[in-house]
C-alpha cells in the first residue's frame, strides 16, 4: 500500500494509527512490525523523534539505528523496531512500514540512481508479508510505485 500524506507529521500520525488498530485488533505483535526511512534530515529530527514518543504509547518502540552503543544488537529486543534501510539489511518483518519513502533517490552529490534503487529495493524485500509505503512529497520512485498495478495507493486523511 501506499500512503500520500501531506508533511511528515501527517505520515508519522497515519502510521501509529495504522500500528495501533493493528495491534488493538491482535492482527500482529509489536516484534513482527518493522518501520523503516532512508535517513532523519536534521529539519525532521524532532518531528522524528515525536513520532518515536508516540509509537512507544501504542508498543515497546527499539530504535535500531540510534547513535551510540551496540544498536545493531539490540534486535532480540521486545517491541516495534525502527531502523534505516542501511541498518534494516538482513532483517525481515511480517508488517514494514517505509516511511519518507520521498526522500529517495537523494539528491546527494555522491549518490547515484543505482545505488538509491539499491536501497528502495532493500527496504521493500523486508517484508514478508505487508508492506506500506508513505510519502509525502513527490520523487521518481513515488511515482513509478503509484503507477504499478500491484499498489493500492491512498491518500491519507485523518479522523
């Protein structure tokens, strides 16, 4: 599925709701849910860091790529885990949620459209089962997924 929201904050708020009908309906626990971004920009590193506070209500949150100490281990941990794509190969989860899915490709002088494929392509094969896509600007990517016969693409609305 994917998911256009209208800002980051939008598409942080669509997801804990989506994770919290998830969980209240028992349909899946806190560890079989992975949320996945290509990076934090240093503008969105609150509204990130909000989003985290608010997930932790709803579940046990484990921020796999946070600065400092042995993230990496920290994936026998109970809860929901949040990491970046770099940090997410290896690892698979019945439900995945990328978000800021816009922010690829990057636009980074020493990055190329291979490689940033390289990196969409790792965050969406960790799914085992459900994938949801949000975004909430425009790229190349976006784009091509939107038109693909095998996404449901909505736009999000809150309640």
């Amino acid at each position: 599925m994917l998911v256009r929201c209208k800002d980051r904050e939008e598409e942080c708020t669509c997801v804990v709701q989506m994770v919290a009908d998830l969980l209240r309906k028992g349909q899946i626990a806190p560890e079989d849910i992975g949320i996945i971004y290509p990076r934090i920009e240093r503008k969105n590193d609150e509204i990130f860091r909000r989003f985290c506070k608010s997930l932790d209500k709803v579940a046990p949150v484990v921020w796999i790529s946070e600065k400092g100490g042995n993230s990496r281990g920290r994936i026998v941990e109970a809860g929901i885990k949040c990491q970046t794509i770099l940090h997410a190969k290896g690892l698979q989860y019945r439900l995945v949620f990328l978000i800021w899915a816009d922010l690829l490709p990057s636009h980074f002088d020493d990055t190329d459209s291979v490689s940033e494929r390289s990196q969409l392509y790792v965050a969406i094969t960790r799914a085992e089962e459900h994938l949801v896509i949000t975004a909430s600007g425009s790229s190349p990517f976006i784009e091509e997924i939107a038109s693909s016969q095998f996404v449901d693409a909505k736009n999000f609305k809150l309640e």
